[in-house]
C-alpha cells in the first residue's frame, strides 16, 4: 500500500511541473492565462461510517483550474494590437464557429480582414446607415483601403478681431491688390465638390459714415464674389448679429469642372476690441479627398479608418463577450476559448461599459505568468514533492526487503 500512496505522490506531483512548466513556457505568449493544478485525498474506502482512524490511500488529480486574472498591458505602438483591461474576450470566427479570446495581436490580410495568427476573423457590430452600431449582429472587421471623397465647403467660421481704433482707408474705392483700400484681411483655403483648393480672402474695411461698422469683402483665387457685406458691433465689441450674424456673397465657379461654390461665412465670433487684428481660427466643413491613413480604436472598441484629410469612417464596434463562469469554459488552445454548459452561453457587450473592461489599442495584454519568481517557486516546491514520494518508495523499498530478510 505505500508504493501505491507514494506512486500517487509521484503523478501527482509530476502532474503539478507539467502546469507549471506549461505556464513557463507561455510567458512571452500575448493573452495566456495560466492554470493551477488542484488535488484531492483518496480513500479505498468511503460512506458515512468511515473510521476516525482510516488513513488516506493517496492523491488524485482533481481539476486543473484556468486562472484569469489580467496581465500586465504592455505599449507596442502597432494599431492593430488591441489589450483589453478587465473583463470580456474578444469574438473571434472560423469555419468551426465562434470562439473568444484575450489575445489582441492582430492584423490586416490581404482583403482588409482583421485576423489573428491563425487567420481567424475577428469580429465587431457592424455600423448602421443612422449612426451607431447595430449589436443584434455580427460582422468580420474589414478595414476599407479606398479613398475618402472629397466636400464641397460651404460653412466657414472665422474667429478674428478689428481693431476698435481702425480708421476708414483714404485708397479710394475697395481694390483686393492694392492694401490702401482696406485694413485687414483673413485668408484660408476652401474647397469645392471636386477637392480642388482655392484661396479665399475676406477683406476688412473700416466705414466711414458709421461707428463700429466694417464693409467685408471677398474674393475667390482672386477674384470679388459679390458685393461688400456689412457688420457692426455694439459698445462693448460684439458683433450685433444681422442675418444670424452670417454673410453670403452668392456662387461662384472658380472650377469649370466642379460645382458652383457658395460660402456662408459666419462671423458671430469676430470681435472689435483694443487695437490689434488677429484671425485666430477658421472652421472649414469642407476638405479635399483623402487616402486611408491608419486606423483609431476607442476605449468603447469603436474601430474608425483615417484618412489623410482628416475624416474619420466608423468600421464597427468591437464585439466583447463575458460569461457567467470563466472557469467553465473549454479550452481550444493556450489564447481561445469556447462555452459550455457550465460557463453559459456568450453574453454580447462592448467595451467601457458595465463590468466589460476598455480597449487600449497600440497595446498588448501580456501572459499572467509573467511573475516568473512565483512559478519557479511552484515547481520547486512540486520537485520537493517529487523527491520526498519517491523517498517515500525507497524507504518502503528497505522496510520490504528486512521483512523479506526477517523470514529467511
């Protein structure tokens, strides 16, 4: 019977390194949770009248538990890697069906699909016509290489400020290329339905018949739009807001080829205090067409493409899922994982809500075995173990053969 106690000791132990040694050998394996081996007493005999003095006949292996604490998050720089904090997995799909997982490193392949090593799909709420993200479905992440088409301007907001002690200019009438016929100027690019540039000036000049009154002019590629527009201001500097505080020199066609532009101008945040002129900002609505540049994930797992002229493309919104006992989930390798009936089904969530934890993109979530110190500690203490059972046999070993020597 001790041989057969100490060969217990002896699995058992050799079964505790074979976890250990596999979560040493997955430190560096991005999203890897390890395992703890848990064992319990074996007795020959067992009921409710088992003696006080029965003495146990060994150990057994009972459960190998998955232990899915967060690892560290460590910075890669490369959008396409994806660390999540706290609770939840990602939706990954294959031919085989869904499975989730902790590891984020993933990449584009050769149709725009965001794929993990082993080419599975990695899956996201697909975006609606209206804005949002439709959570009753899923989709594969596809990331759109095309270009971005281009917007006619058509609102502009200035942020400037007249000078309060401007004089009316003594050039004679309102000439754009000769500066003695005005006082200021703003200059800023717009753009038309083609995303061609021009070069728009609103030209500032001070009234001579009335106070706190400017004329604004504008030109296109250098050419007048229209006829000058008025603006006034109050006692205290602020634009006394005609027509919405909005100007509106009427169309024009700097592009044969595009559109007519027509430009509303908003000038509700030009001023007239002190006596410096400063345009300090415009707000342009249009841009020209754009290539795709990168691609922005959000805390929330909102995926969006940017592009060169700055717009952004929602592509979806990365789908999380979490489950109502971690420890029952089946695993299908050291980073995926599939449901079963002891975990329960999948329950959809995104991320930055609830008790599902946040994307951090440009970043990965590295193996919770890192804290090699603590594994080395494991397996010394089961290679211990390992030696006092098979100390166990051979002290056994002697005791056998006295008695064998005993009867000779």
């Amino acid at each position: 019977m001790p041989f057969d106690i100490a060969l217990s000791g002896i699995n058992a132990a050799s079964s505790d390194l074979e976890v250990t040694a596999n979560n040493i050998a997955n430190v560096n394996t991005v999203g890897f949770k390890g395992s703890r081996a848990e064992f319990s007493q074996v007795y020959s005999v067992a009921g409710e009248n088992l003696s006080a003095t029965a003495a146990g006949s060994g150990v057994r292996l009972t459960n190998i538990a998955q232990q899915f604490g967060d690892g560290n998050v460590t910075q890669t720089g490369n959008s396409y890697d994806f660390a999540l904090s706290g609770a939840g997995f990602f939706t990954l799909r294959d031919g085989a069906g869904y499975s989730y997982s902790r590891a984020g490193n993933f990449h584009p392949d050769e149709n725009g699909n965001i794929i993990n090593g082993t080419g599975q799909f990695v899956q996201a709420y697909p975006p609606t016509a209206t804005g949002g993200f439709d959570i009753s479905s899923l989709a594969d992440l596809k990331i759109t290489n095309g270009s971005s088409p281009a917007k006619a301007s058509a609102g502009i907001g200035i942020t400037a400020n007249l000078p309060s002690n401007a004089t009316a200019p003594t050039g004679g009438a309102f000439d754009p290329t000769d500066d003695k016929t005005y006082n200021n100027l703003s200059t800023f690019q717009a753009y038309d339905s083609l995303g061609a540039s021009h070069t728009v000036n609103l030209y500032y000049v001070k009234d001579a018949t009335a106070a706190n009154t400017w004329n604004v002019s504008m030109t296109v590629d250098g050419t007048q739009v229209g006829t000058p527009q008025q603006v006034a201001f109050n006692s205290g500097g602020a634009l006394v807001p005609t027509n919405g505080g909005k100007l509106n020199f009427g169309a024009v066609s700097p592009n044969p080829g595009a559109a007519p532009m027509d430009l509303t101008i908003d000038m509700n945040k030009v001023t007239q205090f002190g006596n410096t002129f400063a345009t300090t900002a415009v707000l342009n609505d249009g841009y020209a067409a754009g290539t795709f540049s990168k691609i922005d994930v959000a805390k929330d797992g909102t995926v969006s493409a940017i592009y060169s002229n700055g717009v952004s493309t929602p592509l979806g919104q990365l789908a999380i899922a979490t489950f109502a006992n971690n420890q029952g989930l089946r695993q299908l390798n050291d980073t995926n994982w599939v449901p079963s009936s002891e975990s329960g089904q999948p329950i959809r969530g995104v991320a930055n809500s609830g008790d599902v934890g946040t994307i951090q993109a440009g970043s990965l979530e590295s193996s919770n075995t890192a804290d090699l110190t603590a594994q080395l500690v494991n397996m010394i203490k089961a290679q211990r173990n390992y030696q006092a059972n098979a100390q166990v046999i051979s002290t056994d070993d002697k005791l056998t053969q006295t008695i064998i020597n005993i009867r000779n």
